[in-house]
C-alpha cells in the first residue's frame, strides 16, 4: 500500500505556507530553542483549543517568516518534500497581515514562493485573510488583490466563529470576476451553517475542511449539487479535535454522498504530517482501498489549475497504476 500511495501522482491543495514551515530549519537554526522533538508534533498530541494551536504556530513561524527570502528559502524545502513524495500540483497560501508586519508587499512573497517550485511541480499560490479583515487596516490592500499578478485567489481563514464580514461577498465576487478562485475555511470549528454560508452567500465552490456538514444532510446535498470541493486534512481534524478519532472522520461520507473531497495536510509544522502520511491514514484506519485512494488523487487533478494535458496524463497514471495494482 505504501508503494502505491507514494506511486499515485498527488496534489496538495490546502497547505498554510507560514504553518507548512519544515520543522527542521528552525532546530538547524537553533537546537536549543527548538528541539528536534517537542510534545506539540507528537502523533498523540491534541490542541486544547484553536488559540492554543494559534499560539504555537506563530511562536514558531514568526521569528522565521521576516523577509521574502525567508519565503523562499522556506518554500524551497517545502516543495523538495512535496517532489520527493509524488507530488506534482501545490496551492498553497500566505497569510495577508503578515506583508504589513514584516513590510514586505504582497507580490514580492508570491514571486519568492513561486521561484522557489522546482521543475516538475506546479505551484499555485493564494492569500488567506480573517474574516474581520476586511473592515480593519488591509481593507486598501484587499481592495487591490484583483491586480496582483501571480496571485491564483484567495481564501478566508483563522478562528471560523468570527462574523463574516459583511462586505466578504461583493469583494469575493469581484475577485472571481478577475480570474481568482475564492475558497472559505467553513465546517471546522463551526458547524454547517458556515458551509452553506461559503456556498450560498459568498459562492465559493472551494471549502477548506467542510467536514461538519455531515451535521446536516441538506448541506451535504448543497455541497454534492453545487459541485463544491473540500480540500480535507484529516490528521488535522483529530488533532484539532474536530471529530475525536481518525476512524470516526467522515470523508469517506461525504464521498458517498457525491462531494469531491482533496487530501492535504494543512500546518504540518504543527502537526508533524505528510501527504502520503494523510493517505495511508485513510487506508489504516478508515480502510481505504487502492480504488478509493486513487479517487481522492484524481479529485485533486480534478480541481487544478494545469493544462488539460497534464491533467489528461495524471489521470491516466492513476488508472494504470489500479489496473495494475494487486
């Protein structure tokens, strides 16, 4: 099984790049104040609250995120990981506030992101924001984000109880309108009405999580009709405590009911997890067989953003690799 999940060509589609930070440049940097080993990556470990898993994440990737060559030099080992683990596809998202804490302007991040993919990998790259974002002190920036060159869309993300900002959908639209694809961080920590919220109101068609519309069918339905994606991270989930345990997840629900469902990892600088990781997950303790496995690989082909012959030859090599499976 390991084989075959390293062999699937894999996109990863909902990946922090502030949370994504590779664990091992900040112990190369500094041993003593970051371990090789500390309680927070263990498999075991759950976050007591969302502040909490906040907390961690910026006391790690601020002091490491200060300029766009940390950027860079980040993304660098990021996507090695990616290459070596089969994966062929990445969007991934910087968080809008820190270009105003580090003055750095958006667009320098993204050409330091995108110059740090390697042959062979296509990388996307978004801005995520918090939902009260709009009505403070980024509301010029995100007014110009329809004008930035490289930028693939953009997302709202952070503690998913705040208010929507009222002014979110116009925005959202203007921004689709320019090319950008929206996504929204809705059926985590908050329950269903926040995924009909994202479909309905702000009409994305690109939900970060979404696992707890299981909450109510009649949103899952509105998921499948509406041909919604949720880019799930399951090991995340559990760690988070957004359902208790891996074998109670409901992805393989959502896939019955007709919902396109992705495989990422989310932060794994605070989760300590891979995508191939994320797979054998499903395969372990949700039983997943190769055939299931490789239709969560061509949802991800699905949704990307490349050329229809690299989609076309993706989803060839998926199917041969089942074919040939034993």
């Amino acid at each position: 099984m390991r084989d075959f999940i390293q062999a699937l060509p894999k996109t990863e589609t909902h990946l922090h790049i502030e949370g994504a930070l590779p664990y091992e440049l900040l112990t190369a940097r500094d041993a003593t104040k970051w371990p090789p080993q500390p309680p927070f990556r263990a498999r075991s470990y759950r976050y007591a609250t969302f502040p909490d898993f906040e907390r961690i994440l910026l006391e790690h990737a601020l002091p490491w995120f200060t300029s766009a060559e940390s950027y860079f030099e980040a993304a660098r080992v990021i996507f090695a990981h990616h290459v070596a683990q089969n994966v062929h596809y990445v969007e991934t998202s910087f968080h809008l506030p820190v270009t105003h804490f580090i003055k750095v302007p958006g667009p320098e991040i993204i050409a330091a992101i995108r110059a740090a993919a390697p042959a062979g990998l296509e990388v996307r790259v978004f801005t995520g924001m918090l939902r009260s974002d709009l009505g403070g002190e980024l509301r010029a920036t995100i007014d110009r984000l329809h004008t930035w060159d490289g930028l693939a869309g953009v997302d709202l993300h952070g503690f998913e109880t705040m208010p929507t900002h009222p002014d979110t959908a116009a925005v959202w639209a203007r921004l689709r309108a320019a090319g950008k694809v929206t996504k929204c961080h809705a059926g985590e920590f908050d329950g269903p009405a926040r995924v009909r919220e994202a479909i309905e109101v702000l009409g994305v068609r690109r939900i970060q999580h979404g696992v707890r519309s299981v909450e109510d069918p009649a949103v899952v339905k509105l998921a499948a009709d509406t041909g919604t994606t949720f880019d799930v991270c399951p090991i995340s989930n559990v760690g988070l405590q957004v359902v208790p345990a891996m074998a109670a997840h409901p992805i393989r629900q959502l896939l019955q009911a007709g919902v396109r469902c992705t495989l990422s990892t989310d932060d794994p600088l605070c989760f300590a997890n891979t995508l191939n990781e994320e797979y054998e997950t499903l395969a372990r303790d949700l039983v997943f067989t190769r055939t299931e496995l490789a239709q969560v690989a061509r949802n991800g082909w699905a949704v990307a953003d490349v050329p229809a012959a690299t989609r076309t030859a993706m989803l060839a090599e998926i199917a041969r690799l089942v074919a040939t499976a034993v």
